[in-house]
C-alpha cells in the first residue's frame, strides 16, 4: 500500500514599491563658517571640493540649498549627523529633510 499525496503550489505576486524619497536641506546662518559648511559637504555627503564649494555658495547666497536626495534612513542618519558636527564644534547650523 503507498501513499499519495499533493502539493498545491500558489503564487503569489508581490509589488514592490520604490521608497520614498526625501530631500535634505541645508540653511544659511551668520555664524557657521563657510570652512565648517564645505567640511560638512565632503565628510558627510561625500561631495569633491568644487561641489561642495558651490553648494555652501548658493547657500550663503539664497538661504539655502538642496545637498542630497535620499531614503528617510539614509536622510535622517545624515542629518543628525551633521547635527552633531555642529553642536560639537558650537555652531548653529541648521539642517533638516522633507519628502520629494
């Protein structure tokens, strides 16, 4: 006597969703030096010296400047990164994200 049985395979299709994405922003104040605000650009974001000077330029001259787009995780780790760079050096800097 053998035994049968059978297996029901389902499918199942997942969509996947592209993440969102999210801006960070970075803005002009009379105290953080534009030294601080290039260091920031390179050691955070990862951007060459001509870009980053560029960046802390359109800062400085229209109050503030996309630096980077991201997902929330990577935006928020940047952020509060910075944030700390600044406290620890006595700066005000601020810097914040939003939703693209």
């Amino acid at each position: 006597m053998s035994k049968s049985s059978t297996a029901v395979r389902q499918h199942t299709t997942i969509e996947l969703k592209e993440p969102h994405r999210y801006r960070v922003i970075l803005f002009n104040d009379d105290i953080t030096t534009m030294e601080f605000v290039v260091c920031v650009l390179t050691q955070v974001f990862h951007k060459d010296e001509a870009t980053a000077t560029k960046l802390m330029l359109k800062v400085h001259n229209e109050g503030q400047a996309v630096v980077g787009i991201y997902t929330l995780d990577v935006a928020m780790t940047r952020v509060e990164k910075v944030r700390k760079m600044a406290r620890e050096e006595g700066f005000p800097l601020k810097i914040d994200y939003e939703k693209e």
